[in-house]
C-alpha cells in the first residue's frame, strides 16, 4: 500500500516540515489517527506445543509453561487445565488416565502484524464491537476485548491494542525516519541534485531549519522515495482561503499606524500630507483625540500591563530567527508548530487589517528561554 504524505499548502515547503510530513505519514503519531481500525497495532496467536515430561537435569518453567484444555476440534479454550481432584504440578505429576486423554500442551502467546487479510476480517467486526479512540483506559481495553472474545465467529487472534508505551516507541521510530530524510535531503543539497532557497527566494548554499524547498522538488523527492504527494490538504486550503485582508500574513507593512519605538511616539502627531512617487501626494492618517486614545489602549495587553517599546514584523524576525511564515504558524493554535508560549501581536491601527506589534519584553524573554533550552 502506497504511502501518502501530506504536504503544508504554499509554493514553499520548510525543510524541516517535509521531513515531518515523511515521518507522520511513515509512523504516524497524531492522536487524531488512532480511531477505530488503527488502535489495534497487532495480534496475538496462541500456539500450542506438546510437552514431554523433563530428563534428568531438565526443569520446566513453571511460571511460563501452563497446560490448557482442547476442544473437540483441537482449539484452546482459553482456560488453564487443572487436574481433577489434585493441584498442578507439571514436573512431579505421575501420569494419569487424564493426561492419556489430553495431550499436555504449552500455550505460547507470540505476537504478530496484522496483515491486509486480518485488517480485512477486523474491519467486518468493528461495527459490532464497542468503539476505540487513543488514549484508550484500562477499562475500555478490557470491555473491547471481553466483547471480541465472546463474539462467534472471529478471528482466532486476539487484538493488541495500542498503550502509552508502544506509541512512545512509535515517536523514537518516527524521530529515526525524520533524521534519515534530513541527512538524506542534505546530501542532495551538497551534490547539487536538490535546490533550496530561503523565505525570499533566495537559495542557501546550505540546509538549514530556516531553508526552504520549491513544491515541485519535493514532490519530485517524494516520489523518488516511493511515497505518494497528497494534495487535499492544498486543494483545501486553496478553495477555504479566506480574502487577503483578514489573513494575518497579509498585513500591509505600510499600514495605517507607522513602525513606532515605543507608545508616546504611537500617540504624537502624525503630518498631514506625505509624498509617494513623483509629487503624488496622499492623505496620511491624522490622530485625533479619540485615536489617540484609542491607540494607548491597544498598547495594553490582554492582562492589562502596559506595552513598553513596540516591535514591529521585520524587528520580531531578527530578534527571532524566525521568517514570517513561522512566526504566525507559532501564533496560530491550528497549526502544527503552535508555541503556545510564543508571544501574541497586538493590532495597532483601528482596521482589522491594519499593522500588529509585538511587546519587546515579551519576545526578549521567549528568546532567552529558547538559547537556555538550546532549542533556537
């Protein structure tokens, strides 16, 4: 079965996000995922091996060797076998009538894949069965297995669901596949198979957390390694894209309120009339008593403290490293790279779709926080 690999939207791809789009798609790990079908990663088959009484110097273990009972058609009932009338004891027990009538067997439960014709029986009996979605508690593990168990005829297997500890394996596992990508994208940028070039355009002489790779090259990496492009998240977002002047990206650097240092430069005067081009005047925004009342309270953030020196987009990404599309990705709580702890902007003209500011204390403290966590 193909791969698919879902790709962020824009003539623009990061580097670091394809390579997590490649590992997602290989190992996924998104809780949303794991509903239904997936939460089951695998199957356990319960083999029966005759034993034979032990030789001199030879011992059972008895922890790990348990008899079980035979149908008539040769399947476990999936109870251990006592003895009538006597405990067990597999190494000291003399032979009876019963053990000539039963074959003392050991159940050895090992653990398989499902494969498609598994997945293809599973997927006829989910509807019968109560409904999985990860995290999954003890309680709905043991009555989705109680009501597979009693259910006629299923598989003979028995589902293994997913823990907490097999989807921590499944991130090491997912991290193994990210760094592969990037070491391998890396050696196609050094030999020159692979162009990349910055949030301008621009290209890099080396891949770096900040270089970008065009659509089509990616797409072209994808189906090299023999995954499949998945385009509905484009199409989606391409047909949803809402107009220019309520996407944050989109704010006109030449906005209503110019780049200030701080809030009394906000609410001085502004002149009248300023030139663009050859003598063309146009009418700039005049800040009257109620603007400028206006503008002091939007220097106020959400918990009402006073804004000190006002950053502005272009400042934001050289104290960050940060281009413009990831800062807004960190903004933004529907996207993957969402940083809660990423400082907000706050809007500095009357417009929605007018200039945005950032508090300069704020972003000094994110910063110093990523240097300290060697994350920047």
């Amino acid at each position: 079965m193909a791969i698919r690999v879902k790709l962020p939207p824009g003539p623009l791809i990061a580097h670091q996000a394809l390579c997590e789009a490649m590992a997602e798609a290989v190992c996924p790990t998104r809780p949303e995922y794991f509903r239904g079908i997936e939460c089951v990663v695998g199957k356990i088959v319960r083999c029966l091996i005759p034993m034979s009484r032990p030789t001199d110097g030879e011992q059972w273990s008895v922890p790990a060797l348990q008899s079980v009972l035979l149908s008539d058609d040769g399947r476990a009932l999936d109870q251990l076998a006592q003895e009538p009338g006597r405990a067990h004891d597999p190494v000291n027990s003399e032979s009876s009538s019963y053990d000539q009538q039963r074959s003392n067997l050991v159940e050895l439960p090992l653990p398989y894949a499902l494969d498609a014709s598994d997945r293809n029986a599973l997927s006829e009996i989910l509807p019968l069965l109560p409904a999985l979605s990860y995290p999954i508690s003890q309680a709905d593990e043991a009555a989705f297995l109680e009501a597979y168990i009693s259910l006629k005829g299923r598989p003979v297997w028995e589902p293994i669901l997913v823990t907490d500890s097999w989807m921590s394996r499944r991130k090491n596992e997912q991290m193994t596949v990210f760094e592969r990508h990037q070491q391998a994208l890396a050696e196609e940028h050094r030999q020159g198979r692979l162009r990349a070039v910055d949030a301008q355009h621009v290209p890099v002489p080396a891949l770096s957390w900040a270089s970008f790779i065009p659509r089509q090259k990616a797409i072209t990496y994808l189906e090299e390694c023999g995954y499949t492009p998945d385009e509905s998240t484009r199409q989606t977002c391409l047909a949803n894209r809402p107009l220019p002047e309520v996407v944050p990206a989109m704010f006109d650097e030449r906005a209503m309120i110019p780049a200030v240092a701080d809030a009394k430069e906000l609410t001085g005067a502004a002149s009248a009339t300023e030139t663009l081009g050859a003598g063309r005047p146009r009418q700039a925004h005049v800040m009257d008593g109620a603007t400028k009342h206006l503008a002091g309270d939007l220097l106020e953030s959400e918990g009402g403290r006073r804004v000190g020196k006002v950053l502005r987009l272009r400042q934001v990404e050289q104290m960050t490293g940060l281009k413009r599309s990831s800062i807004y990705y960190r903004m933004d709580p529907r996207s993957r790279y969402y940083d809660p702890t990423f400082p907000r902007c706050f809007s500095l003209s009357t417009t929605e779709s007018g200039a945005v500011g950032w508090d300069e204390e704020q972003v000094n403290a994110w910063v110093a926080v990523q240097v300290a966590a060697g994350r920047k």
